[in-house]
C-alpha cells in the first residue's frame, strides 16, 4: 500500500520506518525542508536504537521516502497519517490542536482520490471528527474516511514495541477505513497480535486513558516511597510483593523523582481538562499531576539533606539527565526542575550522560558536560543518580568514592543498596523509600 506520513518527529519517523518495513511504499512529509535533507543523508534527528538501521534498510530498498512537497505525498496515498505534535497548549493544560487541523486542512486540498485519514497523533476526544470537518472544509468534493490509531511507543524500544506490540487500536466507522487499515497492519495479524476494532472516540479515549493509568502507578509507589522512608519499610520490596498479585502487576512500580517525557506530562493534563470541560473531573488524574509536581522537588530535599542544608559552592555531579535511559529526549524530565535548583542555590554542577547533551545544553544552562561520570565525580561532593542508564548500573563505587572530595550519593532511581555504597567508601547514602 502507498502511505503518506504527515510528520517526521518520534511518532511518525518510528512508524514510517516500521510501516515501510512491512513492505508498504512510504512517504514522510515535513515543513522542516533542513530535516528532510538531513534524513535524506541519513542523518536522524533523534536517538532511537535500531532506528537508524531500519531508516537505511528500507531507503536503500525504496520503500521509504522523504518530502516537502505534502501535496506530492497525499497524491494517490491508500493511508494518509497525522503524526504532528499536539504540546499542551499554554494557560489551560489542554492539547494544542493547531498542527493537526493545519494538516488536516492541507491534506483535505491535496486529496486527488479516496483514501483513509489516520489520525496518529495523541487527541482529545472528539478530534477525529473535527478533523474530518477540516478536510470537508478544504475539499467539499474529497472522497475519504478518518480513523483513530494511537499509538503506544516507549521511546528506547518504540521498533520493538511497533513491531511486537500488546495490542494495536483502530477506531473506525466504515467498512473501507477498516479493510485499510487491517491491510496494512496484515503483518501483525499473521503473527497473532491482536487488533482492537472501535468506535472513534473510544479509541481516542483508549490513548488516554492508558498513558494516565501508567502515570497513576508510578505516582502511587512514589507516594507510597515516601511514606516507607517515615515507617522504616523498604519500597522496592513492598513494590515486589504488590507486583506478584495479578491484578496489579509489576510494571511502572519503580520509585523514582517522578514521571516525565513526551506523553505522561501532557497526556495527563489533557485528560484532566477534558475531564473539567465535560463536567466529568477525573479527580485521580488530578491528583496525579499534583502529587507528581510534589516528587521532583522531594528530591531537591533530599540532595539538600545529604549536603548539610547548604548547596552554595558545593560540586554536585549529576549522572544522566534524559527522563529515561535509551533517548536523548529532555521533555519535563524531573532534571529539568531539579537541575535548574542546584544551580539556583550556588552548587557547581556537572552532568554526565549518553545522549541528553544535545538537547540539555540549551535547557539546563550554568552546568558543566564532562562525558565520562567518574571525570565528573572528581573532586564532587556529591553524585546525583538521576536516569538509570546502562552505564551507571555498574560504576566501580570504590573508584568513584576515592576520587570524590566528599563521598555521598543521591541515589534517585535505587540502582545500588545502601551497603554496597557504604562498603564502598561513600559516607553517606540516600534513595528513594529506603
């Protein structure tokens, strides 16, 4: 099938390259004409393992392609996805639509044929329908039909998660729009991965509804690490014996400075504004975001606490500052508030990590980059474990300790024991509900 992507950021670079990988003809399409040169060398813009080699496989083949042009791309596409970004629109919390309806409009003025609009961006409720006004708007005389497809990417396994996904989830209301899209997830079908047919609006929903659930553990075994710290209990065995019930799971009961990224944040928000707007509060969500705001600066206390209530002039390491190992994505990662107060109280700090450099220079400024974490920790009085990289699950904690000033660790995501960091020559040890 010949499909036409609107949109190279995460979603729909990933999901071009997947898609295209199946064997279907496709097209990204990007305002952005420096970007579409660069991935047209070969360049990608973003961090994502195996994304690279999936881009070069299925350019090579002629399966994938990359345009300016939108009208080019939507001319004669079977699919045509909206994969723009939707960012939480300033003042209210809820998503910003404009890039979705823009390319709704434009691909309503470039329909030459029928053809089906996939919205793959994260919406509110009620959106594929607008943009299916959009379209009609632009082109009374287009022959089409709109769908919902969310997706569900963790950024760091996104191919795998395409590719060997829990569940896909098509919101149609035609016949056709469905035949479309169970043709071009066909490859998933014959590997028995399920996909759930619904209505518009419920698929919408889906979206949000799971991305707040997800949000709802991390908050809850966050809250639950702080009241662990009071009563003398250990958080990550309370989350083992929780997650061995069935019905709970052990998946996102991880304690932690807080969730962040490109989805929970806005996601969460937007769900609560859609909540208030149908006179419907999704009180939980809610609280959620509150509690989640809450956590980050929790942290700040206890880095305060292990420096002796006094950050000014103290060198403070930080290792890894992305919201998650395996991207180099910074959105509303909990570096971007607890960063920015170290260096508000007076403390010297240097950050170490594999990918969050190219974007964190500009977001956290009066730090130092040193690549190598035990060059960071030189001479440091303290070392901040902020992202659980691969790197930092096996630092040598006795090199580390002997060439620190003052050897005491932050531990925010509980990668070490206490004892094995005090065994190790550190002085002093923090985690979180421990």
């Amino acid at each position: 099938m010949r499909i036409a992507m609107i949109g190279t950021g995460y979603v729909g670079l990933v999901s071009g390259a997947c898609f295209s990988d199946f064997g279907h003809d496709v097209v990204c399409v990007d305002k952005d004409a420096g970007k579409i040169e660069r991935l047209r060398a070969g360049e990608v813009p973003i961090f994502e393992p195996g994304l690279e080699a999936l881009l070069d496989k299925n350019i090579a083949a002629g399966r994938l392609s990359f345009t300016t042009d939108l009208a080019q791309a939507v001319d004669g596409a079977e699919a045509v996805f909206i994969a723009v970004g939707t960012p939480t629109r300033r003042g209210d919390g809820h998503a910003d639509l404009s890039y979705v309806m823009g390319a709704a409009a434009e691909i309503g003025r470039a329909l030459t044929g029928p053809a089906v609009v996939v919205t793959k961006s994260t919406v509110p409720v009620g959106t594929n329908r607008k943009v299916a006004e959009a379209i009609r708007a632009a082109n009374p005389e287009a022959e089409f039909d709109v769908a919902s497809n969310p997706e569900f990417l963790r950024e760091g396994a996104a191919i795998d998660d395409f590719m060997h996904p829990d569940r896909v989830v098509v919101g149609v209301e035609s016949e056709r729009a469905r035949k479309v899209m169970a043709e071009l997830y066909r490859p998933l079908s014959l590997r028995e991965f399920p996909v759930v047919y619904t209505g518009l609006e419920s698929a919408e929903m889906i979206k949000y509804a799971a991305n707040a659930f997800l949000a709802t553990k991390i908050t809850f075994i966050n809250e639950i690490a702080a009241l662990c710290e009071r009563v003398g209990a250990d958080v990550k065995a309370v989350a083992r014996g929780i997650g061995m019930d069935g019905r709970i799971g052990d998946k996102f009961l991880h304690a932690g400075p807080g969730y962040g990224g490109s989805c929970f944040p806005k996601d969460t928000r937007a769900l609560a504004r859609i909540g208030q707007e149908h006179a419907a509060p999704v009180q939980i969500v809610e609280t959620v975001i509150k509690v989640n705001d809450e956590v980050k600066r929790r942290m700040i206390d206890k880095i305060l606490d292990l420096c002796d209530d006094c950050l000014r002039d103290r060198t403070i390491a930080v290792l890894g500052v992305t919201f998650k190992p395996n991207t180099d994505d910074m959105r509303d990662a909990p570096a971007l508030t607890i960063v920015p107060a170290l260096v508000g109280a007076g403390a010297k700090v240097r950050i170490s990590d594999p990918q969050g450099r190219r974007e964190g220079e500009a977001l956290l400024p009066g730090v130092t980059w040193i690549d190598n974490p035990y060059q960071a920790a030189t001479g440091a009085d303290l070392v901040v474990l902020l992202t659980e990289w691969n790197e930092f699950r096996g630092l040598d904690l006795a090199r580390m300790a002997q060439a620190m000033a003052v050897p005491r660790m932050a531990d925010l995501r509980n990668i070490y024991d206490r004892d094995e960091v005090l065994e190790a020559g550190f002085t002093a040890y923090a985690g979180v509900g421990r």
